[in-house]
C-alpha cells in the first residue's frame, strides 16, 4: 500500500501490478493493512483497514481480487448535514438481494460526497466523491438484469453511471446541458433531464450520443417532475401543467385539461 489510499494488485503471481479502480477511502497520508481471504484464488475476498490521517478511513472490501473496494465498517465519517436522495431498485422489499442507495454529505467538506448502498442487511459505502457535488440518484427499471445505478450532481450537471450494482461508476463522456431539476432513467443507457424554461433533454448510450432537445409547448416552465411507465414518460412542470410521451422521451405533448 503506498500514498493515501492505494492499493495494488495482481492477478499473475506478482509479474504484473495494477492499481485498484476504486480504492479504500481516506483523506490525508493513509495506511493500508490489507488481509486475504484463505480462499483468495478462488473467491477474490479481501479486506483492508485503511488508518486515514484525518477522515474517511475505515474496514473495506473487496470480492474481485483488489480491483474495487466497498467501505463496510468502521468509516470515520457522518452525514453531516443532509440525506440527498434515496433509490429503491424496483424489487426492493419482495427480494431480498434487491438493494437501495442514498447518497449523503460527508464530513470533510460539503463538497464531499458518498453513495451508499444496502442490500437488507447491511449497508456500505460503494463510492465516495471529492470531484462532483453529487445529490441524485437513480436505479435503472431493469436492475434486476443489468445491475445499472446513475448519481448525479443536479447543480454543475454531471452524471456517474455504474453497470455493476455500483462497485464502481464511471463518467457520462457527454454531460447534461442545464442544471438539473428532475430526471428519470428509462433504462441501463437512457436518461432524461428537466430544466428550467420547459427544457427537456434525452441521451443514450449513458451520454455516448449528444443530448437531444425533445419539443415542448412553448408556455412550459421549470421542469419539476418526470416519470416512466414502459414508454410512456410524464413531464410536470411548476405552473401544473403536465406533458406526455408515447416514444420513450422522444416527442412531448400537453395534456388537455
């Protein structure tokens, strides 16, 4: 373990090294103590305390061999200030493997964030943000199959996506065009944004496309709601007006009274 909170691993008896893609949290010189599972080869368990100098270290996991590592005990954090944003994935409380995440302040800085994630029994901390203000999250319809997860800060529109039940997130290429005031995930790949002045905005690929401006009435205002069903997605706005698609996001109409 060198430097504050990394951690290398390999996976050919020591010829080769590679650094972690998510490593321990800590902020400050940290010091990583790191203990394998007697099955190791096999299940890619490990654990590491990480003593950070000032905060966020704690007990980590990992079950890919060193590749990512979740915060499950210990962490010397708190939520300071505020709860952001809570996600059930949709079969949440009729299956048991099926998770929630909560993204919440840190407590180094209100600029630090973490997304935490709990599957029923026990929480842990899967991503930990000193980059993006982050205070969204959402789960993708299907994550039962494609494990798709996508935070987000609302403020300087920046969207993570993770296609691993958040072991670890990656950056949309192409980000949002306005600040985000509502958004819906319609599946693994596709996000629509709201914004102010009726603005509505669709990628796919998860921002591998440029974003389109879908149509909308013209006396539209901030966008304060969006919701899927199959594909059909609802638009609120703050003058109540609503506005519907039959396309996924791709053409808005108003509902008549």
């Amino acid at each position: 373990a060198t430097g504050p909170g990394s951690i290398w691993y390999s996976t050919d008896d020591g010829d080769d090294w590679d650094e972690t893609d998510k490593a321990p949290t800590g902020t400050g010189v940290t010091q990583n103590l790191v203990i394998v599972d007697d099955d190791f080869a096999d299940s890619g368990i490990a654990w590491c305390a990480s003593n950070a100098a000032t905060k966020e270290g704690g007990v980590h996991l990992t079950t890919d061999f060193g590749a990512t590592w979740n915060g499950i005990s210990l962490l010397d954090t708190d939520m300071a200030e505020a709860v952001y944003d809570i996600a059930f994935s949709p079969d949440y409380g009729t299956d048991d493997a099926a998770p929630m995440f909560m993204v919440a302040e840190s407590s180094v800085a209100t600029t630090d964030d973490s997304v935490w994630k709990y599957d029923g029994t026990n929480w842990e901390r899967v991503w930990y943000d000193v980059t993006n203000e982050l205070d969204l999250v959402e789960v993708s319809p299907g994550y039962a199959g494609d494990t798709a997860v996508f935070v987000a800060a609302s403020a300087a529109p920046t969207i993570l996506y993770s296609h691993d039940g958040g072991a670890d997130f990656t950056a949309m290429i192409r980000q949002p065009l306005a600040a985000i005031t509502s958004w819906v995930v319609i599946d693994d790949e596709t996000v629509i944004t709201g914004a102010s002045g009726g603005a509505i905005y669709k990628t796919v690929r998860y921002g591998r496309r440029i974003w389109d401006e879908p149509t909308v009435a013209a006396a539209a205002g901030l966008i304060t709601d969006l919701a899927v069903l199959g594909d059909t997605v609802l638009a609120g706005d703050d003058a109540s007006q609503v506005f519907i698609s039959s396309d996924s996001g791709d053409e808005f109409e108003e509902v008549s009274a």
